[in-house]
C-alpha cells in the first residue's frame, strides 16, 4: 500500500488493484529472513524451549504482476524464501529444537507425479505422504 506501507499478504485481484494506491514488488532475502527471525524470536520469547518448525510451501505462484513467466516468478520466490530459511539456520544452528522440514524438497524433488492436472495443486496422496513423514518425525506417538 503507497499510503501506509502495509504489505498485503496475497496479491489484490484484478478488479481491486489501483496503481495509485497499490504497488508490486520483490521482497528481498535480507527482508524475509528479517520477517523470519522476527516470527522465531517471538516464539522464543514467550516459549523458550517449543520446537519451531520452518517449511516451504511447495505450491507454485498463481500468477505474476513481473514481466516473466509465472514460472520463473515462482522459482525466484522460492529460492529467495528458500535463502532466508537458511540464513536464519546458520545463525540459529545451536538451538536443536528450531527444525526445517522439507516439504517443498520432497514434492518436487522426490516424488514423480505430486500435482493435480492443473499444476498447481498437489494430489491427496502427496499430501498424505508428506504429512505422514511430518507426523512420524515431529509429532510423539503415546504408547497405549
């Protein structure tokens, strides 16, 4: 937003975008990881010792406001997203319970077919996998 400096968190549409008021642009490593760290010293703050989990949401980009296609947007937002995890890892590294789970890795580097005809939405059985991998690694299972 020009007039306030909100950040939106999804893109407004079509019908609601006014250049006058609205402007698009590319979020910066340096600013993510900034978000990012502030999210995990809040957390840390109020819950010293809560595990804190960091993912990358393997869903691509709808669209794109940048002369490109949306697939080469939706690279860039990720390795730019992907970066500042891994920014904020190195310098938290000493804390065992702050945890990156490669959901993004494992849909598209792992699995053959993960998306629906469309592209864009993953399959019911990846989802199932890729919780069920999140489920056994991070969540305790109580004994009966």
């Amino acid at each position: 937003n020009k007039n306030t400096g909100e950040v939106y968190k999804t893109a407004k549409s079509v019908g609601d975008y006014d250049k006058e008021l609205h402007d698009f642009r590319v979020t910066t490593v340096n600013e993510n990881f900034e978000n990012i760290e502030y999210v995990y010293q809040s957390i840390r703050r109020y819950l010293k010792d809560a595990a804190v989990i960091f993912t990358l949401s393997p869903v691509p980009l709808k669209a794109t406001f940048r002369d490109m296609s949306c697939s080469s947007a939706n690279s860039i937002s990720k390795a730019i997203l992907r970066v500042a995890l891994d920014t904020l890892f190195n310098k938290y590294g000493e804390d065992k319970q702050l945890h990156y789970f490669p959901s993004y890795e494992l849909v598209l580097d792992f699995l053959p077919n993960p998306f629906g005809p469309d592209r864009r939405y993953i399959i019911a059985d990846t989802v199932n996998f890729v919780m069920t991998l999140f489920a056994n690694h991070y969540i305790v299972h109580e004994k009966c």
